[in-house]
C-alpha cells in the first residue's frame, strides 16, 4: 500500500469553523487534487476513508465539513440545516469556496488539475460550484441530483458525471428529468448512470442510527459507483500526464 499522509484542516465557512480531512499522496511534486464532499449528515469516518484512499491514488484530497465538526446522526437535525442550505445557493457555495480555498493552499495540489466530487448535500454543492463558473476538470455527484437557477448552468467548464439510484424517492424519475434537461440546455458535457435496484445513499455503508426513509445500502451498485467515480478522475485529471 501507498504510504500517504493524513491532518485535519480548520477553515471558517458558513460561520462556523469546519474541520476537514485533508489525505497526501506519497512524494513532495504538485498532484491533481479532488474535493470530496459528504451526505448530509456530514463528515464521518466514510469520506475520511475515501479520501485516504484517493490519496493512494495519486490525488490530493480534501473531504470537506458541512456543519463545524458535526455529524448530524438525527434526521430531523439533519434536515432541519440542509433543506434551508439547499434552497440557497449562495451559501452552498461559499461552503464550496472555503473548502476549496483550503485545498488549493496546499502546496502538493495542482490548482490547474482540481475536481469536485460529491454524494447527496456534497455533490449539490459541487455542482453549485461549477454553476458558480469555477475551473474544475471534473464535478461527480451521486444522490445529488439538484437543479440550479436558470441559464446558470452554462457556467459549467467541465464534464458531469451523475450516479442515482433507480429506486431513489428522494431524486425520483422526474428530478433525474428536470437535471438531465438542465445539463443538455447548457450544452453541458454530462453522463448519468442509474444504479438498478438502488435507494437513496445506496454507496454509503450501513450505520447505526435512524436514517430516513427510502435510504439504504447496495454493495454492488456502491462499489461500481467508487469505480465510475474513480474512471471519471482518471480520464479528466491524469489522462494527460
């Protein structure tokens, strides 16, 4: 195994002060680097692992916070911060922009090759960044299959790749439409994968507290997402090297 480095970054956003995971590749030379944001419950132990295992990788990567150092494990608490956060644009992005401030400061990052990924809060606020017209190689979001106000999508400078499950409430066929349409007006360079049989953070591990309904784990379809995640980085930030 790839020997990396792994510490915990502090930056304000939102007014609070977030506590990030940032994870270092092996070497000392400037590496593409990934913003990785988490479900809406925060950051845990599941974006910290994948960020340890983007850095095995190669990348640089920051798994960012949503709520100062919190995991919200009530869903009430939960959707009680992120429904207001979603309906705001502003403010997902300037969470987004914090966090990316803080991984384009580390000196191993490129800040030419950065991508943005992201899973259900996470992944909105990536793509707010790219509507914001920021220059990433890459936006991934899986669950997070949010509209943005109109014609700011044309702002979008890179491919989009989209993971969804096919049994998803909470994105249902008709979100997945309103997105899909979004992307194609703007002349968006875009991908969508439906997972067949999946419910909403089909990627995210089983957990040990309350979730709501139409959440649940898919092995198979988790798996295959990490892959189609990791393809897209490889294709948008390494292709060229």
């Amino acid at each position: 195994m790839t020997t990396i480095t792994t510490r915990t970054v502090e930056y304000l956003a939102d007014g609070l002060t977030m506590i990030g995971h940032l994870a270092l590749p092996a070497g000392a030379d400037r590496r593409p680097a990934v913003l990785l944001g988490p479900e809406g419950m925060g950051l845990s132990d599941v974006e910290r692992r994948r960020a340890d295992a983007l850095a095995e990788l190669g990348y640089v990567a920051l798994a960012f916070d949503l709520h100062g150092g919190r995991y919200l494990d009530d869903p009430e608490e939960m959707l009680a911060r992120c429904m207001p956060l979603l309906a705001d644009p502003e403010r997902m992005r300037d969470i987004g922009h914090a966090a990316l401030d803080t991984l384009r400061a580390e000196p191993r990052t490129d800040p030419d090759r950065i991508a943005a990924v992201g899973y259900g809060t996470g992944g909105a606020i990536a793509l707010e960044l790219g509507r914001a017209g920021v220059d990433l190689r890459a936006i991934g979001t899986v669950n997070g299959l949010i509209t943005g106000r109109p014609g700011e999508a044309a702002r979008i400078r890179c491919p989009v790749w989209a993971g969804v499950g096919s049994e998803d409430p909470i994105m249902p066929p008709a979100q997945r439409e309103a997105f899909t349409a979004e992307m194609q007006a703007a002349g968006v360079d875009w991908r969508l994968v439906v997972y067949g049989g999946a419910l909403h953070a089909f990627h995210h591990p089983p957990v040990d507290h309350t979730t709501l309904p139409g959440v649940g784990h898919h092995p198979q379809h988790a798996q295959r997402a990490w892959h189609d995640v990791v393809d897209l980085l490889t294709e948008c930030l390494t292709s060229a090297e």
